[in-house]
C-alpha cells in the first residue's frame, strides 16, 4: 500500500494567528469601501469610518466597564446578570447566527 503523501504544514505561531484574526475581523466589507467612497465622496466617507469607529470604541468601552462593575467576564455571563435569560437568549442567538455566516 503506498504511502501517502505529506501535508505541508502552516505556520502555527502568534503572527500567523493575528493575522487570521484581522482577516475575519476585516472581512469582505472592506470591498465596498471604493463603492461608498465614489457614491459619497472622500469628505462624507472618511467622515462616515471615524464615526463607525468611534462607535465601535465607545461600545467596546461600555461593554469593558460593564464587566469590570458586574464581574462578569463573558457575553454571556453579562447578558445574564444585566438582562436575565431573555437578553442572555438574544445574546445566544445572535453570536450563533453570526458564526453561521462566517
């Protein structure tokens, strides 16, 4: 029987893992950028990133003074203890639905 040949092997350490991240982060939206920027404009459009990334850091900021006051370390657990099981429902499924996208 013969054998089979080698599988090359991927890198496997922390930059390789980082950029994974960043790549799932990014994801495809970033293609639509030039669209929006030609239908708005280099004005309205850089304006529109600083504001999403503006909320996008003031969300992060909530939800890390929300676990820092509760002592609640994981989405769900904060769901839990600021909404009960319905928002801890939501919670679930909303973080399925959007691992079943990607």
């Amino acid at each position: 029987m013969p054998t089979p040949a080698p599988v090359p092997s991927r890198p496997r350490n922390i930059v390789y893992g980082i950029a994974n991240l960043a790549n799932y982060i990014v994801g495809a939206g970033i293609l639509g950028l030039p669209f929006v920027f030609s239908k708005t404009g280099w004005g309205v459009g850089c304006f529109l990133i600083l504001l999403a990334a503006f909320a996008t850091s003031l969300s992060f900021d909530f939800l890390l003074q929300a676990s820092t006051a509760s002592g609640c370390y994981s989405y769900d657990a904060l769901a839990l203890r600021t909404g009960g099981k319905l928002l801890q429902k939501v919670d679930e499924i909303s973080f399925e639905s959007c691992c079943a996208i990607h």
